[in-house]
C-alpha cells in the first residue's frame, strides 16, 4: 500500500479535528471554572422547534414547483436557491451558537454539582465532536447546494442540540429548586 497525500488527509483529518475539540473543551473546562455560580434566576430558554424549518429548506421540492410553473428561468430558480442558502446558513449559525450555550451552561452546572459526573463529561465531549464534525458535513454540503449538487440532512445536528438541551433541563436548577 502506497501512502498519498490523500490517505494521510484520510486518516489525519478526524484525529486533528477530534484533538481541536478536545483542546477546546478543555479550555472552556477551565474557563468556567474560574467563574463563580450559576445565576439565581438562570433558566434555559433554548428552543429546538424553531430549527425544524431547516428540514425542508433546502429539499427540492419547491425547486421542482417553481421549474414547473410558467415563467420560471434559470435564474429565478437560481435566486431561490441563493436565497434559501443564506436562510439555511443563518439558521445553522443559530444552531451552532445556542448548541454553544446549552453545551456551556451543562458543563456549568455539572461544575457546580455535588457530585463528580464524569459519564455526562465523556457524553458531552463526545456531543460536542460529532456536533462539531456534523456542522463540518452540512458547511461543506451546502457550499456544494448552491450548484444543485446534493444536500445535507440538519436532523443529525438538531437532534444533538436536542439531546443536549434535555440533559440541560433535568440537571440544571431552576428557580424552584434552586432553594431545595
């Protein structure tokens, strides 16, 4: 077997991207260490309904209607589809910021927690690289949308936004259990 350029990226690339996320959990880790308490008045207000437009976005569906009615050019269609990267890309920003969030505000509150979690620690990181490499997939897929080549299903990333946010919901305190 002759190693090229091509297999070393192969094989490089996830391991420099799993060590970045890493570095930067880590990072955060010691960051949020050094700040003092949740808020008494914190409470998550992250929402994962208003990412469920992002599935149909950028399906072609609508693309077809338009192809078929009368009138329709290559550039109309062409409009559509700039216009609907851009609404895509600002959701997938959304996204990835309240993913930060919640992510943060988790590891705050296992911080704070009586107990060492070390399971919702190895859970979180490994949230947060497959997060981070689903957001890597989608960014790459939707450059690629702009020329009709393909799509990248958000559900993936949705659902770990998701998962992460009810975690957030059964560990963290709210105002009437913050006294208890």
């Amino acid at each position: 077997m002759t190693l090229t350029l091509a297999t070393l990226t192969m094989f490089l690339a996830p391991a420099v991207v799993l060590i970045g996320v890493c570095i930067l959990v880590h990072r955060q880790i010691a960051a949020l260490r050094h700040r003092l308490a949740l808020p008494p008045n914190w409470t998550p207000e992250l929402s994962v309904d208003r990412y469920r437009p992002m599935f149909r976005l950028l399906e072609d569906e609508d693309i077809r209607f338009l192809q078929s009615q009368p009138g329709a050019t290559p550039a109309l269609v062409k409009r559509l589809r700039r216009q609907r990267y851009q609404v895509f890309r600002g959701y997938l920003g959304s996204l990835e910021r309240d993913f930060h969030q919640a992510f943060e505000a988790l590891m705050m509150v296992m911080l704070h927690s009586q107990w060492e979690r070390r399971d919702i620690a190895r859970a979180l990181i490994v949230s947060r690289a497959k997060f981070s490499i689903g957001v890597f997939r989608v960014r790459c897929r939707l450059f690629l949308y702009r020329w009709n080549v393909g799509h990248e299903p958000v559900a993936h990333l949705v659902s770990l936004f998701e998962g992460l946010q009810l975690e957030l919901l059964a560990l963290a305190p709210t105002p009437d259990r913050a006294g208890a």
